[in-house]
C-alpha cells in the first residue's frame, strides 16, 4: 500500500517519540520499549550479565485469552533500567496440540532467569500449568540458554521435594493424625495441622505444589526456588543443584498456613527479606514481609512494607521480583504488577524504591523518580 504524506509524518514522528531517551521511573504509566511500544513483560524478573540487565516476563495478548501462554516469555535489555531493547521472544509456546508441556494455550508464569557460572548457561525458571488443566498441575519448570536473551530449550518441568520431607520435620509428623482430613480450614486445630505437615504429606510421593516463584542466587552461588504449596497455604524454598536446573531435596517450609503469594526475595547486610501478597487471585491485596538470618528460616514476619495512600492494595499491585541496582551497595527496586486481566496486554508495572526502617523493608508511591534516589542520605530517599 502506497503511504500518505500524513502517514509517513505519523511513523516518523513515533519513531522520534520512541527514540526519545527515559530519565525516570513513572510507576503504572505506560512504558514505551526502543520501538515505543509498552513493555510486554508480566511478572517479570531481571537479570543483571555482563554490564546489562535483562527483563524477562510473561508476554500477554488482548482479551482474556491473553491470560495463557500464546507467545512465551518476552525479552528486553537496558544498561539503566529506564530504557529497554525489545529482543524477542525468549523463551517460544510450543505448537497447539504438540503435547509438549509449554503448548500454546498453557500457562506460563513469573519467569526468572539466573547465570550458572559453572555451566555458563542462562536458566530461566517458571511457573507452568498444563494445558485445559487450570491451576491444578501446580508444577515449576526449567528452560536453558547459551545466551541471556535466548533462544531458551525447554527441559522439563518439577513437582519439588518428592520423597523428601522438609528440614527439621518431626518424626511423629510423619504419620497422618486421625481425622485430620476433616478439619474446618482456618480453624486452630486446622492451622496446627498444617504446620504439622497435613499437606506436606499429602504430597509427599507426587512432590509438592509449586504456583507463584521466584528465584535467588546467594553470594556463595548457591540458588533457591522459592514458591507457593501447599494449596497456596505455604512457602516452600527449594534449593537448586550445582548446574541449577534441578533440585537437590534440601528445602524447607515458609510461614505455614500464612496463604502467601507473588514471593520476591532480597539480601540486605547478611540477612534475608521476602515480600509476598495475600492469595485473591488478579486482584490487588495488602503485601507483606519477612526477614531471616538464614534462606532455611526461622522466618519473622513483619508489616506490610507499603505506606501512605492504597498501601493496603500495594498500590493497586502484586510483587514480582526485587532489583538489587548494579554498583549500588543495597539499593533496591521493588517491582510488582498491575494486572489487567479483561485485557491482559494492558497490564502496568509499579517499580518503586525499596528503603528499610531497622528490620522492616518500606515503599512510598511517587509519580516520578529516578535512581539517584540511592544516593541521597537514606532520610531523603525515604521522605522523597
Ligand atoms: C495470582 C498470581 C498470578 C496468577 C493469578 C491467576 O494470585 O500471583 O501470578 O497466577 O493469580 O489468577
């Protein structure tokens, strides 16, 4: 088709917008990529390879279809966090009626990629339900990469911890309490249960629950699956083996009956804090926090870090992943999504900086901020 005058000022005058270089974080705005399109990465996570972040996350389409996996996890890279590169498709669907596990029309959610250093391969792990199967299979599952921004192989998918009881689990746990099947949920006696392994055994065979994750490299090279169980009632953290695309059986339970979701994980001066949601699905909650001295707990559980106006919707979001900055000693970026799910591909992206008040992790809204927040006094970035 022949292009008009007006049509051809139009394009041009978009890829002039599109070039148009970012400064500052504009929390649930639009956010255009190099191309001027609004970034397309939902529960997203980053990583940080070689002078370069890279933002993985769910790639949505319109209308409520968009809520599975059509198209795979979307890839951008940036070197100031502002500006992104759109690079593709990272991780592709398999074809509809392949059998593959990642077919067309699955889901796959809250991708994060982590390096092995030993293997020299990008991993990027998620959460995967089966085709036509809804949020039954609970299952997590692994892709690998020569390259951060992918082409990623699909290697197989887990139910974590089959066969192995968590860290310090009572022997007298290990035998089901009469009746306990038929406790009211929410109950003390029910609450009890659970922390004394009602589910944890239940899925002891089959391997546990695995929904909303995250993943966490320590300083020793060490890496964690931290994930939803137990019918969303209890965190699990699972460590990864050596070449970090398996499990080793270590792992351990989070907050047992506590019904969190969307869990993203920091270290801060040798301790450990998490943020998590409350389970109501696509709709917004009051988040909450953590801090251990160990990954393996005991974890304490603190306040919901969020403060001042919508702080009990999180700012009408969920978490997906916190940011430590590169080359700033503990500056870090919250990162949570806004979903939309009539219209999933419209879904906007609340990053915020987090600051901490003793033990007890803080986020403020602002329209508009940038990272030289980090480097103010730690008063003024907290009051900006
Ligand atoms: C949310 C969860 C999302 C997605 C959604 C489906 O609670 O955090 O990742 O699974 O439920 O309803």
């Amino acid at each position: 088709m022949k292009k008009t005058l007006l049509g051809l000022l139009l394009t041009l005058a978009s890829a002039t917008q599109a070039q148009q270089k970012l400064t500052a974080f504009e929390p649930g705005k639009v956010w255009p990529d190099d191309k001027g399109t609004h970034l397309n990465a939902h529960g997203a996570g980053v990583l940080y390879d070689k002078g370069r972040y890279y933002l993985f996350g769910e790639h949505k389409i319109a209308g409520p279809r968009g809520n599975s996996a059509q198209v795979g996890v979307h890839c951008y890279s940036s070197t100031d966090l502002y500006n992104w590169k759109d690079e593709g498709i990272a991780l592709t669907v398999a074809p509809e009626g392949s059998g593959s596990e990642i077919e067309k029309g699955s889901v796959i959610e809250r991708p994060k990629v982590v390096f092995n250093k030993k293997t020299g391969k990008y991993v990027m792990w998620f959460h995967l339900e089966l085709k036509g199967k809804g949020y039954s299979a609970a299952r997590t599952a692994v892709a690998v990469s020569d390259k951060a921004t992918g082409p990623y192989a699909y290697m197989r998918s887990y139910r974590p911890g089959a066969g192995q009881w968590p860290l310090g689990f009572k022997e007298e746990w290990k035998q089901p309490a009469p009746n306990e099947a038929n406790l009211k949920w929410w109950t003390p006696e029910w609450r009890k249960a659970v922390t004394e392994g009602l589910f944890v055994r239940r899925d002891l065979q089959p391997g546990q629950m695995a929904r909303d994750m995250t993943v966490f490299v320590d300083d020793d090279g060490k890496a964690y699956n931290i994930h939803s169980s137990e019918e969303n009632l209890t965190l699990h953290v699972a460590e990864l083996t050596d070449d970090y695309q398996g499990f080793t059986g270590r792992w351990n339970t989070i907050a047992p009956a506590g019904h969190n979701e969307a869990p993203a994980l920091c270290k801060r001066n040798g301790k450990y804090y998490l943020i998590t949601s409350g389970c109501t699905g696509w709709a917004p909650n009051a988040a909450r926090s953590f801090v251990s001295s160990s990954i393996w707990g005991p974890w304490q559980q603190l306040g919901n870090p969020a403060t001042g106006p919508d702080a009990d919707s999180t700012y009408h979001s969920q978490s997906t992943y916190i940011l430590p900055v590169a080359g700033k000693k503990n500056a870090f970026i919250f990162m949570a999504d806004r979903w939309t799910p009539k219209n999933p591909i419209e879904g906007g992206y609340i990053w915020l900086p987090l600051s901490f008040e003793g033990d007890q992790p803080r986020l403020q809204w602002a329209d508009r901020w940038n990272l030289g927040v980090f480097d103010q006094p730690k008063k003024a970035a907290v009051a900006q």
